[in-house]
C-alpha cells in the first residue's frame, strides 16, 4: 500500500468514525480566557494601588490590599491558562509535523528494501 493510499484510507476510517476534535477548540478557548483573566488582574492591581493612595483611612486602604491580592492571584491563573493553550497548540503541532516526518523517511525506507530487492534478483513483495 502506498503512502497516498494510505493516506486516504486514513481520512475514510477517520470520516466513518465521526469524532470531532475537541482539544483544539478548547485550548483556543484557554488561551483567549487565559488572555482576559491576565489582562483582568492587572487592571484589578491598577484599581487597588490607585484606591489605596487615594485615601488615608486604613480599612480602605486594608480593601485595597484584598483587591490587589486577588488581581494577583487572578494575573497568574490567567497567565498559566494563557500558557496551557500556548503549548497544547505548539505541541499539537510539533507531533502531527514529528508524525509526518517519521512517515515519509518510513517510505523512503520501504522504497529503497524494494528497490534492493529487485536489484538483488528477488521478486518484489
């Protein structure tokens, strides 16, 4: 069987089969919300240093610590979602290149046993 064949035969099980590839749609989804919670705490450690200097009264300015704790924590979730999508997308496509890759040098050597074959007076199989 050759390597388009394959191929083709590859995409029909895959058709028959019906299964959506959900990975994908959720890790673009980590990254956009990864995105905002980021973007998000920031804006929230913004909004705590520009309360908390803009009072002297300690319970607010107490607020504004808790505020500021959380656009941290926020920041940094947000951050490691950011990152989640990142390299879930980078991988993907750093294994399907991998799995091509290792296809076309198994060809090559499936090319090359067939002409040693033919060369050496065997039939080819």
């Amino acid at each position: 069987m050759t390597a388009p064949d394959r191929i083709e035969q590859l995409k029909a099980d895959l058709a028959e089969l019906k299964i959506q590839d959900p990975s994908a749609a959720a890790d673009r989804t980590a990254l956009r919300l990864g995105l905002a919670a980021l973007i998000g705490g920031v804006v929230l450690g913004v909004v705590a240093y520009v309360m908390s200097h803009g009072t002297s009264d300690p319970l607010a300015q107490r607020d504004a610590l808790v505020l500021a704790l959380i656009g941290v924590a926020v920041a940094v979730a947000g951050a490691a979602l950011y990152l989640k999508g990142a390299l879930a997308g980078f991988l993907r496509f750093w294994l399907v290149r991998d799995l091509h890759e290792r296809r076309v040098q198994t060809d090559r050597l499936l090319a090359a046993l067939g002409e040693g074959e033919r060369g050496a007076g065997g039939e080819p199989s």
